[in-house]
C-alpha cells in the first residue's frame, strides 16, 4: 500500500481533527494542506494565489478558535480553498467552479463552516459585526472573525462597518491580511514579541486603563502618552487609524510564521477587551515558485502542470476577447480626442482598461475597490466636459446603483457605462452573472441602453457611447471571446434607438438583444427548415427601443419572439409594455419574451448555463412552435365550441 504524502491531513476532516494535532505539527500540517490546493486547482483551475498565502492562517483560525460556534467570514471568498478542505470538503474539492460541485466561493448553502456568502470585496466586517452582536444580545457564546484583504480594505464600506464596530466588544475580530507589502522590516522577531505583549490581556488592560487616565490629563501630556503607547506597539504600519475607530490594533506579524500566529490569536480569543484588528502580513501565492514570481501570483488560473507551471489556456489564436476589443478601441478613440478618460474599480485587465492605461497612463484611473466613489467620480469628470468611459463589471455596477441614479441619471451626465461581464459567465456562478443590468438601467429616464450582439457591434457601441454628449449612455458585452465577425477601420456612429435587420422572413419575428442574435440566427435556420419563415432584428437599444422597428415586426408577424440574456423587467417587458399601450395586442398577436429564469442559477459551463434558462437555439425554437400549437388549439377548440 502506497505510503501517503498526507498523513496528517488525511486525519483532518473538521477543525475539530486538526485541534488534536500538537502545535509541533502544525508546520508539517500546513505543508500537506498547501500540496493539496496546489494539486487541486491544477486539475480543476480557480484562484490559487490567495488560497496560497492564507493556508497558515487558515490553519492557525481553525486550531484557534471553536469554528464553526465561532463565525468565520472570508471576504471576497476566493481564498477559501484551504477552508474548504479542512471543514469536510476535501472529497469534493475536485468538483471546484464544475456543474454541480462546489462553489469557487464561500456558501452558506453548502456548510455550516461558512456562515456568510461572499463573492463581492468588502463585507466581511459588517457581516461579522451582526453576527457578533446577534450573540450578544441573545448571550450566547461565539464571536465574528472577518478576514479581510488589503486590497478589500480601498471600499468605503469597510470603514463603515469599523465605525460602528465598537459596540461588539470582544466578541469582533478582524483579521486584516496584509499581502502588498514587503514583509521583511516589520515582521522580525522583536515585532512578533511585541505583538505577543500587546494581544495579552495583561496589557489590553493597563492600555484601557491608561486611557482613561490619560484623557484626564493636559492636552500636551495626553498626546505625549499617546505616542509613547504607539510606539511601544509598534504602530508604524497604521495602526493609530484602527484605535481611533474603536479597534484594538495588534500586529503586524509574519502570516506564515505559525509560532508568530498561534499566540497571538491565542491572545486575542481570551482577551476580555475589544474589537481587535490582527494585521497579519502573507504573501499571495506563498509556497509554489510559479505563483511567486508571477506577476499577478497565479490569481486565477486555468489547469496546469503542477512541476512546469505551464497553464493549459487552450489554444492560440481565435476571435479577441470584449474586453480587449473595449480596451483597444477606446485607446484609439482617445488618439484623437482629449476630453476621454476611463474609469476602473480594480479590474484595469478584466475590462480593458489596462490596455488603454497603457496607451494614456494620465487619463485611465484604476479608483480600487470603490465602485460607489468611482461613479460619481466619473459624473464630476462629464459635469467639467470631460468624456469618461467608466468600466464596471455589471454586478459589480449593482454596488454603485444609488450613484447611477442620484448622481448621474437626475443630472442628466453623459458618463459612458461599458459593462463588462453581461449575461451569464460560467464557473464564478450567481455571484457574478450579469443578470440585472439592462432591467435596471432601463427603468431610468435619461439612460440609453445598448447591447453588443459581437465584437464589431461593441466597437460601434464604444465609438457611437464617445460621441454621445446629451446624457448617461450605457452598453453590456459578455465575458469571454467574440463570434470572429471582422472589425472595420471605420467605426459607425450608431443612432440611438434604432435596430437593424438581420435576416427577413415573414411568419415569425425573432427580436433579439445582445449576444444571443448568434442562437437566435441559428433558431432561424431550423424554423425555415419547418417551413416558418422567420425575420431576425438585432435591436440593439434596450432603451429608448426603435418603436418603428418593432411596430413593424409585430404587425407584420404571426408570432414575435424577444430573446435576451438578462432577467425579466428588461427588453421583453418594455416591448411588452409598448404593444400594450398601443393597442398592438389588442387583435391577438402571439408574442413571448424569453429571458434569464426567475432564479439564481449555479455554475457550470455558459452553453450549459443557457440551455438550462432556455435561452439557446433549441429553446427559441421550442418557444415559437408551442407559440404557433397554442393558437392552432384555440383555433379549434373555438371552432368546436360553436
């Protein structure tokens, strides 16, 4: 029988098992945990840099404090791999981001272990903040642990939830895992021991003690006082902007350093005072070279070859991503214009942005993790007549919804909107589908709302969005590669509100929206073969819709079909609502609407995802026969009945 190259994890199901394990054990622990998230998304692909850097603190947690009693929330959730392994999901890890497998991020669905869901940056806190004071108030035992990011920690709403923070006591603590910054200088052994002294109870004590005390003194010895205990923490990293938040501010220490992390942590679950904030300092992509030396520290990743490091992306070649036809296409378009600027929240690769960062560094703005701030930042730029493109992907827009309204929309500010990520996107599941976008930027006045159908129509839309001056303009694209459909030197301005057609026929109208026109063209191809003569239109414009267009289609149709890749309140209901208060329906037109199923579907493969909402060839098709049968039996039952 081979010998295992796991042995000791192979005995930890629960953190319950790893609590057994001698503290002489835990390096060797985290050594076989950290092989088996190398191993695992080499197999299944996934975020492997961050799961890398917190696999030490993910174990020092669990070996710390009584989970799942005491509530541990990751924020963002894409660090989470080595949690899953070691809270009774190891047997499944291998089915990570698959059809029916395990979320790539935390979900309260699938175990107790993870009391919060995350998929989104900068929750942790407030999250951890209700279940802290949801114990207390029922006085029952367990605290809230949020692990939160540097990166994470650019969001407003962190601060937020810290400002409001000190009412949890000692039952709140905030793990801020620090891994954008050198480690080396403030996380020696005099920092470590410093950190051990400061999480004590002892001194927790004393410094609440002298506090109170030194609030009583003169301006001038209180300030001396300060600084002194400041120093003695060494507070050189930012900790005084903790304290003054209600925080008490351990760290930094070393985040691989398991001797450093266990008393500390140690320290701070027996303390009798609170909130505390433990800055721990790792390194994403900790332990596997490749990830190291990788610019972006193996971030995600497709599969790969755990020795080589290579990534299986595929092969070469083939139509370019939208992103990067956004990207490029508006670099070219700010050649010539000055007034275009683009705005990103933390995605300049995920949405293009870097691409025309490179072209124009003085006019892109990468704002972090503050979708909220980089909105209005943008409606300040259009007020001032600058052009500013911001870059968003659409659930990540959803964040800055009361921005859109409150500060673009009444305005009337001509911010272009390009959002990245529409429709369904596969293995990050509910979380980041662009399901809502078109539904809740249509229902704005002012707004204009477009949809790419391919890679050429996104470079119109991006040309036709630049030249766009009398208000807030704004166009989806999916994630992933275009159809191949050439893209022209020579843009076309679009005019707004108007569609094109595609293909004419005469019994059936297909009016699709967005990337499905492709499924839509091929539902064509096989109602002709039935003998239906179909028409497909490429709206294009959810909002303001080409009414003539559409008055057209309907009239001239016995059945009308809208298709789009978002859910219901969009295309399909304000064509609904047109033909309704024109009269259109009045004389029994067969129209249906097809759209995104009332739910949250999990991930899987994006065909795999669409023909499940119905929303591919086979599906319209399905739609416009039972369409053309419900009316045949109308026909006849009317017919028996007189």
């Amino acid at each position: 029988m081979p010998v295992s190259n796991t042995p000791l994890l192979d005995n930890v199901s629960f953190p319950a098992d790893l609590r057994k394990l001698k503290p002489a054990q835990l390096r060797q622990f985290a050594d076989e945990l950290r092989a088996e998230v190398i191993d695992t998304v080499s197999t299944t692909g996934g975020h492997l840099g961050a799961g890398l850097g917190v696999v030490e603190l993910t174990t020092a947690i669990h070996y710390v404090f009584n989970t799942p009693e005491d509530r541990l929330i990751w924020d963002v959730g894409h660090q989470c791999y080595p949690h899953k392994i070691i809270t009774g999901r190891r047997d499944r890890i291998r089915t990570l981001r698959q059809g029916g497998g395990l979320s790539g991020f935390t979900k309260r669905s699938e175990s107790e272990y993870d009391p919060f869901g995350a998929a989104h940056s900068s929750t942790s806190i407030s999250a951890a903040l209700g279940f802290a004071i949801a114990n207390k108030l029922n006085d029952k035992p367990g605290r809230g642990i949020a692990v939160i990011g540097d990166g994470a920690m650019s969001a407003g709403m962190a601060y937020e939830a810290m400002n409001n923070a000190e009412a949890a006591g000692n039952r709140l603590v905030v793990i801020l895992n620090d891994n954008d910054m050198s480690i080396a200088p403030p996380v020696g052994g005099l920092s470590a021991y410093l950190a051990r002294i400061v999480s004590s109870r002892e001194f927790l004590g004393v410094r609440q003690l002298a506090r109170r005390i030194a609030r009583k003194l003169p301006k001038g010895l209180y300030d001396a006082a300060r600084k002194t205990d400041e120093y003695a923490r060494g507070m050189t990293m930012g900790g005084t902007l903790f304290e003054e938040l209600g925080f008490y501010y351990v760290g930094p220490i070393d985040g691989h350093n398991l001797e450093h992390l266990i008393p500390v942590l140690e320290n701070v679950r027996d303390a009798g005072e609170g909130p505390c904030l433990i800055h721990v300092v790792t390194e994403k992509g900790k332990g596997y070279k490749f990830a190291e030396e990788a610019a972006d520290k193996y971030h995600g990743v497709a599969q790969f070859d755990v020795v080589s490091g290579k990534q299986n992306k595929g092969p070469g070649g083939g139509p370019p991503a939208y992103q990067n036809v956004f990207g490029e296409t508006l670099a070219k378009l700010a050649d010539s214009d000055s007034r275009i600027c683009a705005i990103t929240a933390a995605m300049p690769s995920g949405t293009g942005v870097d691409k025309f960062a490179r072209a124009h560094p003085d006019k892109a703005f990468d704002v972090g993790i503050a979708e909220q701030h980089g909105v209005t930042f943008a409606a300040g730029l259009a007020a001032q007549g600058m052009r500013p493109f911001c870059a968003i992907y659409s659930t990540f827009l959803q964040r800055a919804y009361d921005q859109v309204v409150h500060d673009v929309a009444i305005q009337n500010l001509p911010v272009r909107f390009a959002i990245d990520r529409a429709g369904l996107v596969g293995a990050d599941g509910s979380t980041h589908a662009g399901s809502f976008d078109v539904t809740y930027l249509a229902t704005l006045p002012n707004m204009v709302v477009m949809a790419a159908a391919d890679e050429a129509e996104l470079a119109h839309m991006t040309y036709t969005a630049s030249l766009h001056d009398s208000g807030p303009i704004a166009f989806r694209y999916p994630r992933g590669n275009g159809t191949g459909v050439p893209i022209p030197e020579k843009l076309e301005q679009l005019e707004i509100g108007k569609g094109r057609i595609v293909k004419q026929g005469t019994k059936v109208a297909i009016l699709s929206l967005g990337a499905r026109l492709e499924e839509a063209k091929k539902a064509a191809e096989r109602l002709e073969a039935k003998g239906l003569s179909t028409t497909v239109a490429d709206l294009r414009f959810a909002k303001p819709l080409d009414e003539e267009l559409i008055r057209k289609l309907l009239t001239t149709h016995e059945v009308a079909v809208t298709v789009e890749e978002a859910s219901v309140g969009g295309l399909g209901a304000h064509v609904l609502t047109y033909a309704s208060d024109n009269g259109l329906t009045d004389a029994g037109l067969k129209i249906r609407t097809m759209r995104l199923p009332d739910i949250f579907q999990d991930q899987d493969k994006p065909d795999v995802q669409y023909a499940e909402a119905g929303l591919d060839a086979d599906g319209i098709v399905e739609t416009v026969l039972k369409a053309l049968r419900h009316n045949s039996a109308n026909v006849e039952n009317t017919g028996t009945g007189a």
